[in-house]
C-alpha cells in the first residue's frame, strides 16, 4: 500500500469526524475564496472604470477618499485639453441613486458632443443628441434589470428619460447604468460646471507617462489615475477591502487551525498505542511525523476543495441581488484559489504541529504500555 | 548462521521505575547465541518482558550492557534502523491495525527500507503464505481469528528479515490450539532460517518447547537450562 494510501485510510477511520472538521476548514476557506473572487472582480471593474470609453487614462481629484467625492471644474477639464499630446478630454460626472430593485443605478454625465470620442458600443439606437436634456443611453444590463427597450421611457430623480440607445461595454458597473446628458445631471445632483473624473485620450505616440507626470506636476490637486495602485491613492476602499481580507484569513486560518488541532489531537491520543507499534517495528520519527501531517494536509485539502466549490457557488448565488449584479462581475483566477489552498495547508500545519510533536515525542515502550 | 557466536548479550543490566521505587531487573545477564531458541520464563513481575523490551532497543537500561551482534545498543544511535532491520517483535496482544489488510500490516516495518509497492506487497504475500494465510492477504485483523492474527503479527515481524525473533508471551491469549500452531510455527522459523528466537512465556510448558529455558526471578536469571527440544 502506497504511503499516501495509509494517511488516507487513516482518515476514514473516523469518517464523521473527518467529515466534519473538513467542513469547518471549507466554511473558512469558502471565506477565504469568495472574499478573494470578489476583491478581484471589482479591482478588475475599478481598473475597467481608468479606461471607460477608450481612454489611456482617467483624471481625478488628488487627495479623495473615494472617487465618487472627487470634484473637478471645467477649468481643470480646459487645462487638461490644452496639453498638446491630448487628443480628447472628456468630462464625467458620476451619480448613484436607487432606481428600480437596484439601489446602486450608476450615472455617468457626459457631454452628447463628446460621446463621438468615447467609445460606446452600442447594440441598438443612437447616441444622445446635441442639446438634448432628456435622454437616455440605457447599458445592457441595466435595461434588463429595468425591463426596458428602446423609446422607453425611465422615470430617474423626478425626471422622465427616453431611451435613445441600448450600449454594452463589457464593464459590469457601465453596462448596469446610464449615460445621460452632463449638464442634466449637474442640474439633478446640484453640481453645476463640476465633473467627477477627466478622461484622456492621448495622440498617437505619446508617452504616457511624461504626460501623466507633467499634469500632475503641474497641477497639484490632480491625480493621473492608469493602473490599480493609482486608483488607491483617490479610493481607499480597495485597501480596505484588502486589509480586511487579510484579516479574515488569519482569522480562518486561526479558527481553521484550532478546529484542526483539536481533531489531530484526539487521533494521536486515540492512536497512542498504535504510534508505540510503528515506533517499536522501526518506524523513524520522521515517518510518524509525516503520517500525523500527512493526515492534517489531506484533512485541510479536502476541506480547500469543498471550500472552493462552496465559494464559487456563493459568489454565482449572489448575483441574483440587481445591485450585486450591477458592479460585480465574478472572476475566477488561478492565484484566487491558489490563495484558498496555501491558507488550507498553512491551516493544517499550524492545526497538526503540536498533535505530530507529541506523536514523535512518545516513548516506544510507555506508548505501547497506554490504555 | 554460527552457533558459537553469541547474538545477544545482555550483562548486568539494571532498570527501574518511577524514580527508582520500581527495580524491573537486578543485575540480568544472558547470552543468547546465534540461531539459538531461548525461552524466558519465571512470574509475573520477574522482569522477562522488561529484559526483552530492552533487547528490542524500545527501552533503555539504568546500567549495563547489551551487546546484540557485536553492537552495543548504548551506541547505536539510529535506533529505528535497529529495530526494523536486526530484530522482529512478537507481542502478546497482536497489535496488528485494524483499519488495514493483513498484507498491508505485514508491509509496516518495510516502509523503512528501500523497497518498491511491488517489492513490498510480493513479499507481504510470501511472508504470508509462509505462516499460512496466503489466502487471507487482503483480510482486515477484525475477520481473522486470534492464531491467525498471531501469525499475521509473525509475518510482519519478519518483514525485514530481521536475524533475531522477539516473541513477548505470543500464545498468552490464544487457546490452547491456536497456541501450539502459533508456537510450532515459530519454532518453524527459527530452524528454516536460522533466527535467533527468544521467546517470553510464564507458561513452563510452552517454554520447554525452546532449546534452552531461562528462568528469572526478582529481576535476575536465576536458572538455566537445556530443555528436551535439541537445535534443529
């Protein structure tokens, strides 16, 4: 029989109890993983939202906490247009506000005039027209959740929209939400001649990072937003999401442990006698060792694996919530569940230290001589 | 095999307990040579399953010597290589695992040495076809009858061809039957492969099965003498 075979049947001797610890190790790493998923998903989202419609780089506010409280004027947007090596620069003022089952309705104010320079896919339509006020470039996703076709009308901040246009971007957080008129939603959200974020779309040729440095050399109160680590310096909340990730682990990883622990210490108590008999027909320490953690690893994978699935059940099953669906597209990256695993062995490890310790520790003769 | 060699030799060995309140033996000495049957009997308490523990290398003794093919074991610091390799171990109870096959018992002791899974189940089989239950390979402990456990735990104790057989009170909770099967087939081994055999009875009669019968008492050989069973 296969060393590895031996760990395994090892298990089975107590199969409830086996059962039950690997369910309580994948409740941890189901945390673990989706948490992971889900971190992923919405920096991937956040780093979509850097290049909406096309563009080499966003502009936001230097210094804001979250970049919906960025605030940018149209001095700053005519500022930025005025580089040479811009080609386009292009005005967007964010709103949320609860419409229909989703409480997160994304609003993007855009200049009609500059819709001929931010790229839009759009499925069916056209875009918004010069001067209207009123109309509605519906995404994909949003209009499914609304139930709503092209020449609808939505009812939005005590106002009635037509739905000129039905767009898919690829993004889950525009595709869930609307593109209207700029000057419309400055009036509704009280935020006249005031932007949230600047698009760029640099000539061709351009080095992107000199004109990235150069604007922000030149202009303080503005943050050049190209990668994720950008984004952080103008929204906190991916670090949070981050920090906070990292603290659930090492909590499963602790609490995982402890359950661990627990049951490896009561099968090496269990199995005195017998690690006294392997002991006394030669088996080295090390071999007991690799047995006790053997078991452990095994115990911790198994419960990885369930953890897993549970995982990518749970973040599939979130998506029947409209606002979860609206900005959360799951992800499902190797190094997501290569994280799963490594806190499941590092769970099985820390769980089977002291119990394997023990197990080497025993003295042949008083192992043999345990009732 | 040389009979003139000695295999074991155990001088004035001391071993006590809890702190020295318990003395297992006084001052045992025995010399066991190679190939030679060696029953040690005497009363419960006497110190012949401690002297054997000792032999086996599970144990350490307070003061003297034990010398086992020309190795003193005070010396030996890899004491798993002596224990898998040099001697094979016969329990009273037969401590097999209860979750595994018989052949896979019998494969225990060979995880420490350089065999393949083939090498390894080939000779699980042939040890256990050489006690008689080559049939019975894949059988859990749970389905097998004490003798036939008992000469499972045989098989596995000559798993790595060990030159010396240690058998602690092997028919002690067998029937009388099965005791003498158990017993007639390690006396078998001992002459088919020229082990040394020193086997750990409280039973007069099973004892005099061996060439030579030792008996202890209050931690010493106080006896020794040859039995009616000639070397074979």
């Amino acid at each position: 029989m296969p060393f590895f075979m031996l760990i395994f049947r090892n298990l089975l001797r107590q199969r409830i109890r086996t059962l039950l610890t690997a369910l309580g190790i994948s409740l941890g790493i189901t945390t673990v993983v989706a948490l992971g998923v889900v971190t992923h998903s919405l920096k991937a989202t956040a780093e979509d939202i850097l290049h909406a419609g096309g563009a080499d780089f966003a502009i936001g506010q230097s210094g804001s906490a979250d970049l919906s409280f960025s605030t940018l004027t149209e001095e700053q947007l005519e500022d930025v247009a005025a580089y040479p090596e811009v080609n386009h620069a292009i005005g967007v003022l964010m709103a949320f506000s609860s419409l229909g089952s989703n409480p997160y309705f994304v609003q993007l104010g855009i200049e009609p005039s500059d819709l001929e320079h931010f790229d839009v896919p759009l499925l069916e339509g056209r875009y918004l027209a010069r001067g209207a006020t009123d109309e509605m470039l519906l995404g994909e996703e949003g209009a499914s959740q609304l139930d709503k076709n092209l020449g609808d009308t939505v009812e939005l901040k005590d106002r009635t929209f037509t739905v000129v246009g039905i767009y898919r971007t690829g993004n889950v957080w525009e595709d869930g939400g609307a593109i209207l008129p700029l000057a419309t939603v400055q009036e509704y959200e009280r935020k006249g001649g005031l932007m949230t974020l600047i698009y760029v779309k640099a000539k061709v040729g351009t080095d992107l990072d000199a004109l990235t440095a150069r604007i922000e050399e030149d202009h303080p109160e503005l943050a050049t937003l190209r990668t994720l680590s950008d984004y952080n310096e103008v929204d906190q909340g991916m670090q949070m999401m981050d920090a906070a990730n990292l603290a659930i682990s090492f909590l499963a990883v602790f609490i995982g442990g402890i359950g661990v622990m627990n049951t490896m210490v009561m099968s090496v108590m269990e199995r005195t006698r017998e690690f006294g008999i392997l002991r006394a027909v030669g088996w080295r320490q090390r071999r007991v060792l690799q047995m006790v953690l053997g078991e452990s690893v095994l115990l911790c994978l198994i419960g990885a694996l369930i953890g897993s699935i549970l995982a990518v059940v749970f973040t599939r099953a979130i998506l029947i919530f409209p606002a979860v669906r609206s900005f959360l597209e799951p992800e499902y990256t190797p190094d997501v569940f290569i994280r799963g695993l490594v806190v499941g062995v590092a769970v099985a490890l820390l769980g089977a230290l002291y119990p394997a310790i023990r197990a080497v520790r025993l003295s042949p003769i008083q192992a043999i001589r345990y009732e | 095999m040389n009979r003139d060699r000695i295999a074991i030799d155990v001088q004035e060995v001391v071993k006590t307990y809890e702190e020295g309140r318990i003395r297992a033996l006084s001052g045992a000495t025995l010399q066991v040579r190679e190939g030679e049957f060696v029953a040690i009997t005497g009363p419960s308490g006497c110190g012949k399953s401690t002297l054997l523990h000792l032999i086996a290398a599970l144990d350490r003794p307070d003061s003297g010597r034990i010398v086992v093919d020309g190795m003193d074991l005070a010396e030996v610091r890899d004491l798993s290589t002596y224990r898998s390799h040099r001697v094979g171990l016969v329990f009273q109870l037969h401590n097999l695992l209860p979750t595994l096959s018989a052949s896979a018992n019998v494969q225990i002791p060979m995880y420490e040495a350089e065999l393949s899974l083939w090498e390894r189940r080939a000779k699980a089989q042939r040890l256990l076809e050489a006690v008689g239950l080559g049939d019975r390979a894949n059988t859990p402990p749970i389905k097998l009858s004490g003798g036939e456990r008992q000469r499972v735990a045989i098989a596995r104790a000559l798993a790595n061809d060990p030159p010396i057989l240690l058998a602690d009170e092997p028919t002690g909770n067998l029937d009388s039957k099965a005791g003498e099967m158990v017993l007639d087939l390690l006396r078998t081994i001992q002459q088919k492969r020229g082990v040394t055999l020193v086997l750990v009875s409280h039973d007069a009669q099973i004892a005099s099965a061996a060439e030579r019968v030792v008996r202890m008492l209050d931690g010493r050989v106080v006896d020794e003498g040859l039995s009616g069973h000639p070397a074979g």
